[in-house]
C-alpha cells in the first residue's frame, strides 16, 4: 500500500500547472508592428536541470529552467542574449520589423573550483521547430 501511495505523490507533483492568459497569448505568435519578436525557449529535457541566468540586451535577465520560453517584443536592430557572470554563451541576432525569431537554450553543466556553474549554447532555429518546442513549454511571467 505505502508503495501505491509513493507512486500518487510522486506523479502528482509532477501536473503541469494550467497555461496562463498571458502564456496563451504568446502561443498565438502574433508579430507587432514596428517591432520584432524574440522567443527565447529552453527544452525539456537539457542537458541540465538547474536555472541559468541571462542576460536580454544590457539591461534585463531572466532565469530560465528547462522547459520555458521567453517572449521578448525588441526595436528593429541588433539584441543580443548571453549569459550571466561565468556562462560565457551568447548570440547576436540582427533583427527587423514585424517579424518573429527563435532562438534555442541549451545548459550544460561546467565544473569549475567544485562548484558547477550553468553554461548556455545559444541555437536560431526554424519557425516550425521554435512553435512546437514553445508549445510544449511554460512561460517565464
């Protein structure tokens, strides 16, 4: 009986949460005018579990864990995403107006003076591919 139980518990912390309106807005892929769209997504499963923080431009970070996305609505132009303090990883996307872009996360774990610190690979990736990782994904609020 204890190993029923054992089994309850652990599927049900593993339910996905309901998608939010604001998630279910952004898996509409709308493109805004004057301006690009960055989804910035991160699979399940990566290569590692833990959060990795990045940055967006030069001013804003968010962490991301596997499986969530990022929807950043930018000026046309050049952006870059890389990470934060000792994850090196980064790309430059050059960006124009109403158009949408994916771009893919992956974290491998780095040892360093033991201690493991997340190292980000930063991949562009076609629409098609960039709409169905991001459906099987939660958004960062």
């Amino acid at each position: 009986m204890w190993r029923v139980l054992a089994v309850a518990t652990a599927l049900a912390g593993c339910a996905q949460l309901p998608p939010t309106p604001q998630d279910l807005q952004a898996k509409r892929f709308e493109s805004v005018p004057n301006k690009a769209v960055i989804y910035l997504v991160r699979a399940l499963p990566d290569f590692n579990d833990g959060p990795a923080t990045i940055w967006l431009g030069d001013a804003d970070t968010i962490t991301t864990y596997p499986g969530t996305y990022y929807r950043w609505e930018v000026a046309p132009g050049r952006h870059r995403i890389a990470g934060f303090a000792a994850d090196t990883g980064s790309i430059t996307l050059q960006t124009e107006p109403g158009k949408v872009y994916f771009v893919q996360q992956r974290v491998t774990p780095v040892t360093w003076l033991r201690s493991q610190q997340p190292q980000s690979h930063f991949y562009p990736i076609a629409e098609g591919n960039g709409r169905a990782v991001v459906m099987r994904s939660q958004l960062i609020p």
